[in-house]
C-alpha cells in the first residue's frame, strides 16, 4: 500500500490528527479484502439535529472540510429540511428518528460513516417541564439508543473492542447539567446539579457517553457547551426573541416585548465558532470531555440593552416583564472556564457578545423588513 498518497491524501483532507485516515483506510481495506489502489479521501460524518441551528452550521464547516455530510431527519416531510438547504446545499438525508433503536440502526448501516455528531434534541429547556418524559426519551434515551446502533453495527461488544477504524461519537452535552452551580467559571470537574428536566436528560446522555467509552472503548466523546447563539436561533431563545422583537418593534410591527427574568446570567457565544470545536474533539488522539464557552457573563437584562440600543430604541420603553416566561426552577449563573480546550484543542471563540448581538438585530431587521418576507417567519410561543 502506497502509504506516502494516503498521508498526503491525509493532509489534503486537513485532518488534524495524523493517524486516523490512515489507519482507518488500511483497516478497511483489510477488513473488505481489498487490494485496489484507490483511496477513498472523504470523511462521511452523519449528523442527528442538522434541522437545528447547530446542525446547519455543523454541516457548512464539515462541507468546507472536504466531509460527505449526511443527516438524520424525522417525519415523512420534514418542514425544517426546506429551511436547512437554504443554507447548506450539498447533504444528503437519512430518515431516523432518536426515539425508533431500528431506525438508528438502519441509519449507521446505511450511511457507514467515520463520526457521528449527536445534535438531535428536545433542547427548548421550558418545554422539558411540559413534556419531560419526550425529553427524557429523546434527549436522553436519545443517546443511549444511538451509542447502541454504533455498538451493534459495529459489532463490538465486552470482549470485542472496537479496533482504529472505529467510528467516532460527539455528544451535544450542555451547560445545563451544571445548573445551580458550586463554583464559578464552570469547567471539566465542576459538579452538576441540573434545574429542568431538560439538564437531567442531558445529564444521563453524558454519563452513558462516559461510559461507553469506559465500557467498550468507543471513541465517544461530550462537549459540554455554554449557550452559542445566531441568525439561525430558534426564536423560542431569549437571545432571537430579544432580536426578533425589537426588528418588530423598529419597524412597526409591534410595540412591546414581553420577557421573563432578567437577572439570569449567561456565557453567551457565537454558534459558528462552536462547531468548531465539535470536530476539533473528534481529531483528537483520545476521546475527552470539554468545556466550550468564551468565559465572560451577561444578565438577560444586558443582553436587552445592548439589543435596544443597536437599533436606536429605549427598551425601558417597550420590554414588560411577564410571569408565564418565568421557570419553576432556574439556572441563575453561567460562566465557562474554556482552558483546557484552548491548550487541548487550540479553539479560541472568534465572535464577542457584543458583535454577536449586533448581527442577530442587524439580521432580523433585515429579514423582516424584506417585502417577499417568508410566510414561516419564525414566531415565539407565547406561553412558557
Ligand atoms: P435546536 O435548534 O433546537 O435543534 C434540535 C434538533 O433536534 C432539530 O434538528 C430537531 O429536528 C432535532 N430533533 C428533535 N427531536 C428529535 C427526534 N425525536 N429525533 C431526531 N431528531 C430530533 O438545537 P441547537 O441549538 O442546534 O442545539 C444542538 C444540540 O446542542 C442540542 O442537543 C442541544 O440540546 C445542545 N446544546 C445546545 C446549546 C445552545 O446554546 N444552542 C448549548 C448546549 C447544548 P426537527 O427538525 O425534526 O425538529
Ligand atoms: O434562556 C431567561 C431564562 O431559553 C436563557 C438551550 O440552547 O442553552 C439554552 O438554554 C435565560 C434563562 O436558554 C425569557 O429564564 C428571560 O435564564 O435562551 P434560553 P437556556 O435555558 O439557557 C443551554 C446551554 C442549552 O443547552 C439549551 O438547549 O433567559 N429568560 N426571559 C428567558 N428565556 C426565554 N427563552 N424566554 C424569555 O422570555
């Protein structure tokens, strides 16, 4: 085997690491009996959640790294899949759903692919007190049922551990399972003690991550990540919420915005920058936990002000403060301590609060003074 083309083949592919294509390669090809010379060069990443805000910018960075992208969509006509190729064009689609084990397994068989990002999630933290037993399954459950599609096809078990051309897991961990915090920053060791059903699920998705990886030698790892916004943000979010109300409120279309607490405090960063760091954590010489955040804290309340006042207005103005968005048990104080990726992982975050802030008002006021606005301009629920 000509070694030499497939380590430049290797760095073509910008791999990181130097040994996993590779490996991979000569592994599979002993694995099928092969003797051809030709060198599969794509990576095939497949992703659960590629509807969501993470998955769209996931799928453009992996594109841009030369990646076969596959995503697992549910439902027979996903409405959200029309949404994801406005951005990202060339993907192609299994169906799959995290609740169906034999969906997940068809999906692994299917699309065979060298890592698998686990975004695919109840993630709206509200939601979790309606229906936490669906956010249990799905967040949580979610997880397990995936770890074990990867086990089964990949045929490891107690005594059959996976060999190098194993495929890699990434879990979407969350800030979430720190909840009411022991100390502050938050990194790798600090304890969690989860507030919503929501941080629970995420809380279980983590530890059998862990202990696959324990158990079976699975290449699995968590990025446990603070809260990364964008234009793409589902409205439900306090940040789009925040942005989306005051495009309305700019341009005549409402006047008020109405919001819960205001003193919760947050690490916001910018989404784009922490897809990043998902494939970093995937190109490494062995699977680990990180924190990904940008280590600075804002109040809700900040976050309105800044928003008011990029578009000219006063919030004090127009934001009235509404119980129904307040929660039965909140997370008051975020903060990430990022070391250990920054020296690990080489990942810095590229986009201030501030910066970030501005693009969000600066995109919605755009998106909704268009005059062939879309009809599924996004909304916020008006309760929860
Ligand atoms: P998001 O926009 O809410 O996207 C959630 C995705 O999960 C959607 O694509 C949704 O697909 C999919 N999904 C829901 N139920 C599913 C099911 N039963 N089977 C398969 N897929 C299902 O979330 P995000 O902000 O991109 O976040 C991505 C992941 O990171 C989530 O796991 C989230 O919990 C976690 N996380 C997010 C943040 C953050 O600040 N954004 C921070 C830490 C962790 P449909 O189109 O079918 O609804
Ligand atoms: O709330 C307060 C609210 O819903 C942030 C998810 O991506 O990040 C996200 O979870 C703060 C909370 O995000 C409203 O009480 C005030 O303190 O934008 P959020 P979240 O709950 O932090 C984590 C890391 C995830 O993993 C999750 O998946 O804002 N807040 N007034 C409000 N929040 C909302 N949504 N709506 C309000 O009217």
């Amino acid at each position: 085997m000509n070694t030499t083309v497939l380590a430049r083949h290797a760095q073509n592919c910008s791999l990181t690491s130097s040994f996993t294509l590779i490996e991979r390669i000569c592994a599979r090809w002993r694995k099928n009996g092969e003797t051809s010379t030709e060198v599969p060069l794509t990576r095939r990443a497949l992703i659960t959640g590629i509807t969501g805000q993470d998955g769209s910018y996931l799928a453009e960075h992996l594109l841009a790294h030369g990646y076969e992208v596959w995503g697992l969509v549910r439902g027979q006509a996903n409405p959200h899949v029309a949404r994801l190729r406005k951005h990202v064009g060339d993907i192609k689609i299994a169906q799959g759903d995290l609740l169906d084990q034999g969906s997940l397994i068809s999906a692994i068989e299917r699309v065979q692919p060298d890592e698998v990002y686990n975004l695919g999630a109840i993630s709206y933290v509200p939601m979790s007190w309606h229906q936490a037993e669906l956010t249990a399954e799905v967040t949580g459950m979610g997880t397990l049922r995936m770890l074990e599609a990867i086990r089964v096809v990949s045929g490891i078990s107690a005594s059959r551990t996976p060999g190098a051309a194993q495929i890699r897991f990434y879990q979407a961990s969350s800030s979430e399972m720190f909840g009411q915090v022991s100390e502050t920053p938050q990194n790798e060791t600090t304890p969690f003690h989860p507030r919503s059903p929501y941080g629970v699920a995420k809380t279980y998705g983590h530890f059998i991550t862990q202990n696959y990886r324990e158990s079976y030698g699975m290449f699995a790892v968590s990025g446990i990540l603070f809260n990364h916004e964008s234009p793409r943000r589902g409205a439900e979010f306090v940040s789009r919420k925040i942005t989306l109300g005051v495009a309305r409120i700019k341009l005549g279309l409402a006047t008020e915005l109405k919001l819960g607490n205001l003193e919760a405090r947050r690490d916001w960063g910018y989404a784009g920058d922490y897809v990043r760091a998902m494939r970093l954590m995937l190109h490494q010489d062995g699977p680990d936990d990180y924190v990904i955040g940008t280590g600075r804290t804002h109040s809700v309340r900040e976050l309105v002000e800044l928003a008011f006042a990029t578009a000219g207005l006063r919030w004090a103005d127009h934001v009235v403060t509404d119980a129904r968005f307040t929660r039965p048990a909140e997370v008051d104080l975020l903060c990430a301590d990022p070391k250990k990726a920054r020296e690990q992982l080489g990942w810095e975050p590229t986009v201030a609060f501030e910066d970030l802030i501005t693009m969000m008002v600066e995109s919605d006021l755009e998106l909704l003074a268009r005059s062939d606005r879309p009809d599924d301009e996004p909304f916020s629920p008006d309760h929860w």
